[in-house]
C-alpha cells in the first residue's frame, strides 16, 4: 500500500538510503545513551569524591580500586572514560541542540521579518548579518567565548551568536521568494498583523530550508563546542566535555596513553558524522534538484 501523507511518502524516501538510515539509527542511539547516562554509567565523573588518582591514565580493561572494570580506561585524573565519554555526549547533545533552536528562533525571525518589511529595515538587518557572515564562526565563537567566560549560559551565547546569520540569510532567501507570491498578497489584503503573516503564514512556507540548516548547525554546535573546551575556553573542569577529555589526553599521546584523546575523539567523531549523513540525506529529500 502506498503512503498517503507527506510525511509518511517523506519516510520511505529517506529509507531508500541505506547510509541514512543506519546515520539515523546511530545519532537516536547516541541521544538515548546519553540520556541514559546517569543509570548506565558505572561513575559518575562530576563527583570528585569517587576520583582516585592512583588509577589515572590506567589502559582499558584495568580493574580499578572501586572494584569495577575501566573498559576504556581512565583519564589524567582518575575518571572512567567510558563514563566521561557518556556524560560528555550528553553535554555535547544538549548543547548543540539547545544553541541551534535558539539560533533557529532568532535567525528565522530576523531574516523573514526583513523580507516583509522590505526598505531600510531589510537594508540595515542584513548587512548587519552579511558582515557578521563575512568572519569565521570558529573566531566569533572564540572571541566570544573569551569574553564571557567559562560555563553552559555563556557557551550556549556564543555559539547562537556566532551561527544565528546562517538561519537569517536562508530564512530571508526563502521568504523573500514567498511574499511575492499570491496567498501573501491575498493575506496582506486582510486586517491581519504583521506578525500573524509573518508566523502563520511566510514562516511556515519557509521551513524546509530552514531544517536542512538546522541539521547541519546542530552538527556544527557540537565541534565548536568541543574545539572551545580542548582550547579551554568552554566548559569548566567540573564538566569534562568531549573536548575537554581530548584535551587532557593531547600531552600523553606520544607516551603510548592513546585512550584518553582516541576515543573521546572517535565518539565526537561518529555523532558529528551520523548527524551530517542525516542532513544531507533530509537536503537532498526537501531540493528536488539534488535528488539523485
């Protein structure tokens, strides 16, 4: 039986792509892992009363003083890896979504709200976003970062400010598109607000685009983040995020302790890859013209 409705007929699409749907298969298992990691986890890495430093920087498989099995070793401070890896996805998956919907919200707002009103205000909103595009996030993320210092509200603030121009650019090219269009006239010749048309009927048109760029910017929150803790200025030490545990690791890695950068590195890896393998696949489904 054929499907009937656009997301069930978007569905079998996408499982029409093998690669796609075992990414899919990997990013779901990842989240529910991480989620997971409070119960899961055989140390909680946040608590440094159970840290004992005599089993730091011990091999995978090491049976530690606590009685359990390190089956990815330990770090520089005693941590389980396995269990710092867990609770670093966690952070990683939290704060790559957290800062892309907050991004999503300011940078679709901004760029469709600039192609209704068109004139000076779409004049001076995206040459503020064009100049912003023009510098590398990874060096607004990092002056940003430098600023406002260390901790979760401040990281989550640099990167939505360091990637919401990407939202407003694809947003303001999408709506630009739909109000020239009929039913947007047609809206426009009601008692409507501008923000009634805006939301309930530009913005809606807008989101396949705008979904395709939130895949990718998830992605891209998660390596910012980590590159802003491996260069310390991210998370504190009380939070090990992956990249914070890739940092610790870097200075052993000619002494033969590979574990403690290799497999954080290899778990940031794998999510950041599943989740572009699943944008790509969602942007090829929603632009026709790059189906192949």
């Amino acid at each position: 039986m054929s499907a009937t409705t656009p997301l069930a007929r978007f569905w079998d699409d996408f499982r029409a792509n093998t690669l796609a749907v075992i990414a899919l298969g990997v990013v779901i298992i990842i989240v529910l892992i991480a989620l997971a990691a409070p119960l899961i986890a055989p140390q909680n890495p946040y608590d440094l009363a159970t840290l004992v430093l005599t089993d730091a920087r011990r091999p995978p498989g090491f049976v530690g003083s606590k009685g359990f099995t390190h089956w990815l070793g330990t770090d520089a401070q005693g941590r389980d890896l396995l269990s710092a890896i867990l609770y670093g996805l966690r952070i990683s998956i939290q704060i790559g979504i957290l800062a892309g919907a907050i991004a999503f919200a300011i940078g679709a707002t901004l760029g469709t709200f600039a192609a209704y009103f068109g004139g000076r205000i779409e004049a001076l909103i995206m040459r503020i976003i064009d100049l912003q595009l023009s510098f590398p996030a990874i060096l607004l993320a990092l002056v940003l970062a430098a600023l406002l210092g260390q901790g979760k509200g401040p990281l989550i603030a640099a990167l939505v400010t360091a990637q919401y121009a990407y939202f407003a650019r694809t947003a303001h090219g999408a709506a630009s598109a739909e109000r020239s269009k009929e039913y947007v006239e047609a809206a426009l010749s009601t008692p409507l607000s501008p923000r009634r048309v805006v939301f309930r009927h530009i913005l809606p048109n807008c989101m396949p685009p705008l979904i395709v760029v939130a895949t990718v910017q998830i992605a891209n929150s998660i390596a910012l983040e980590a590159t802003l803790s491996f260069l310390g200025l991210g998370l504190p030490v009380s939070e090990p995020s992956l990249g914070m545990l890739i940092a610790n690791g870097f200075q052993y890695m000619l002494s033969g302790r590979y574990w403690i950068s290799i497999y954080p590195g290899v778990a940031l890896i794998i999510l950041i890859v599943a989740i572009n393998l699943v944008g790509d696949q969602i942007r090829d489904q929603l632009n026709p013209r790059l189906r192949r």
